[in-house]
C-alpha cells in the first residue's frame, strides 16, 4: 500500500487542512487575513511591493507574527494566486454547446489577469494543486466532456484555452498599464503605436508590415487575439469531424450488383442523398449564427466602450 504524499505547507493551507499555530496573536491574525492583505497590496502596488515585513506592516503586525501562520514567502504567493484566481461562476452551465461553455470560461479566465494583472508575474513551476484551482480545470472539463475525445484529449483542449487566455490577459493587462502610467485611453495609446511604426518600417525592406500599416490594423476595432481561439476551437471542431467521418460506416459497394430496379434501395439511396444535403445545410447556417454571434458580441463591447 503506497503511503499518502505530505502536503507542501502551501498546498495544505490552501486546502485548510494545515495546524494552525499553537501561539502568536490568533484573534486579530489568521491565513485569510494576511493573504487578503497581500492581494490588496499587489493589487495597488504590484507584486515587487508584496513582501512578509510589507504585509506585516500593512496589518499592523511584526513579520515574525506572519511567519507563525505563512512560513515561506512562496506559501504566501501560492495563497495569493489561489485567492485573486477564485473560483469560475456557473454562468458556462447557462449557455449550450462546448464552444459556448468554453468561451464563457475564457472571458473570465481574462478578466481575472486584468483585475489582478500581477499573477501573470508569477513563475510557472507545475500545475497549482489548490482548490480554486482545481475548480476551474473541473469546470474546463465540464465544459468538454460529451465531446469524442479521451481524458487526455479533453485536458488539452482545457489547456489550449487556458493558454490562449493568459496569452491574450497578459496583451490586454499590458495595454491597461500602459494606458494608466501615461494617462492616455487605449485608442490613444494604440494610435501612438501605429504612428511610432508609421515613421520607423520602411516599405523596401518590409513591404508587408507597411501594408499592414498603411492599412491601419494597429488601430482597427478588429480583436486579432480573438480570431487565433476561434481558429483554435475551429480546428478542434474539425478534428471532432473527421473523426465522426471517420467512424461512420462506409456505403455500400453497389459497383458490381445490379440494383437499377430495386426500390427499397433506390429509397434508401435518395434518402441518404436527402440527409447529407441537410447536414451541409445545417452546418452553413451554423457557420452564419457563429459569425451573426461574434459581430453582435464586437458591437455590444464597443457599446460598452462608449
């Protein structure tokens, strides 16, 4: 019988199932209150101010009293990932289709990295093996599980979105920065990026950066980073097609046998004809609701913008 892994110190706060401290100031001290107080300082601050003797300032406490309850300043960043991350909302259940559900947990995914833009500092060594955490992998294959596809097929696709979530988080929540330190809206800090390529890219020696240029893409209402997970869930979608293709059974092979006259086969064969044209059909006016649905959710955002 293999005996259980003891929980890294961080790990079993995060799980609450580490001993609390015998001594030190419990009333006015707790694991909550320290790790709500790093995330506020991080927030403001950012993640270089967040420090044991800064959050022990912060609560009014000296730095040995923080170490009686966080003993590592790593623990700290853990419960502090773990905290700001929370936990994803129901709204994915409300929604149908994977695609739906996967694009629910993506935008909150992002809204979390522009709340709390400092996670994205934090150096990546394995999966975080915490509550929230694990929540939000749930719900990912929550999202996925009727699909075709194996357990390790159905994380991938969890983590191609969890990929292109960050990636995108860590674009926009430069961008906000970007826009805070210098005052300026988004359009006007991507205007004077447009204008500092404008006076930099030569078109003899990058004829296609000059056109992207002269076309006014860097300040276009067009979300590139938007069109790389459509094209990302598209190909998942036709990798599911071409397995269920794939599975179907094959016609039959009518080559050598003389059924011109049979007319439960000719029915049979006019049926078929019928239902592939529907399936063509259907998938063209599925193709034109997801295009109707992205240009309507583009107008709502510039809406909202305004």
């Amino acid at each position: 019988m293999q005996e259980d892994t003891e929980l890294p110190r961080g790990i079993a706060l995060a799980w609450g199932v580490a001993v609390n401290p015998q001594r030190g100031p419990k009333r006015e001290m707790s694991v909550e209150r320290i790790v709500e107080a790093a995330v506020d300082l991080a927030d403001a601050e950012g993640i270089g101010a967040v420090s044991m003797a800064a959050v022990a300032k912060k609560l009014g406490f000296t730095p040995m009293s923080l170490y009686r309850y966080v003993t590592a300043k790593d623990d700290l960043l853990l419960l502090m990932q773990e905290e700001a991350t929370g936990v994803p909302s129901l709204a994915y259940r409300g929604v149908e289709g994977w695609r739906s559900k996967i694009g629910v947990l993506f935008r909150e995914q992002v809204e979390i990295y522009l709340r709390h833009p400092w996670i994205l500092s934090l150096p990546i060594a394995g999966s975080p093996v915490t509550p929230n955490s694990s929540h939000w992998l749930e719900a990912g294959l929550e999202a996925v599980h009727e699909l075709p596809l194996n357990l390790e097929e159905r994380l991938s696709v969890v983590l191609a979105v969890t990929g292109a979530a960050r990636w995108q988080g860590m674009v926009y929540a430069g961008y906000d920065g970007a826009a805070r330190e210098s005052g300026r809206s988004h359009d006007e800090v991507a205007r004077a990026e447009h204008d500092l390529y404008d006076q930099v890219i030569d078109a003899d020696e990058y004829p296609r950066l000059r056109e992207l240029i002269d076309s006014g893409a860097f300040v276009s209402d067009t979300d590139p980073l938007r069109f790389g997970l459509e094209r990302t869930l598209d190909g998942i979608e036709a990798h599911l097609e071409g397995r269920t293709e794939a599975a179907s059974p094959p016609l039959p092979d009518d080559s050598d046998l003389d059924v011109a006259d049979d007319k439960k086969y000719r029915a049979a064969a006019r049926a078929t004809t019928a239902a592939e044209k529907d399936v063509r059909a259907a998938e063209k006016v599925l193709r034109q609701a997801r295009r109707a649905q992205t240009q309507a959710l583009r107008e709502a955002r510039e809406r909202l913008a305004e």
